[in-house]
C-alpha cells in the first residue's frame, strides 16, 4: 500500500506539537532550578502553586502524585503553624 502523502497542515501540527513540547520541558527545567536544595515537601508545595500539576511534579520529583499532594499539605500546615506561633 503506497503511502499517503503529507500536506502542509500535517507538518504545521508536527512543528506546533514540537514547540509545545519544547515549551513543556524548559518549564520543567526551570521549575527544577526553583526548588533546587529545598526540601521534599517545600519542592512539591512550590511547585504546585506554580501551577503543576501532582502528576508532572511527581514525574519531575520521582515520586508518586499522591505523595506530592501530602508532602504539600504537610509543607503548608508546618509553615502556618510556625506563622501562628510567631504572631502569638
């Protein structure tokens, strides 16, 4: 079976998908250099207000996305615990 020929529209999607992936790993590069020398917990609770979502992070962090989701809220309930302590 002789193969279909391609038209420019399939090769503009080729090139925007590409972009879009190129994208998605300088933001995951530059999401690495955040956090760099942070804690677990602290990690995954910047990386989730950056927008991430739990499975990216978890995928970046090597870890699951359940366990991204804990560690944030661990992180958050530390951090607002030690503001309330200070305040008092």
């Amino acid at each position: 079976m002789p193969r279909k020929k391609r038209n420019a529209r399939d090769n503009s999607a080729d090139a925007s998908s590409a972009a879009i992936s190129d994208a998605r790993l300088i933001a995951r590069l530059l999401a690495m250099l955040l956090v760099k020398g942070m804690v677990l917990g602290e990690q995954a609770d910047t990386l989730v207000r950056t927008g991430l979502t739990p499975t990216e992070i978890a995928l970046m962090l090597g870890t699951t996305p359940e366990s991204v989701r804990q560690q944030a809220y661990v992180w958050r309930k530390e951090r607002r615990s030690a503001r309330t302590t200070r305040n008092n």
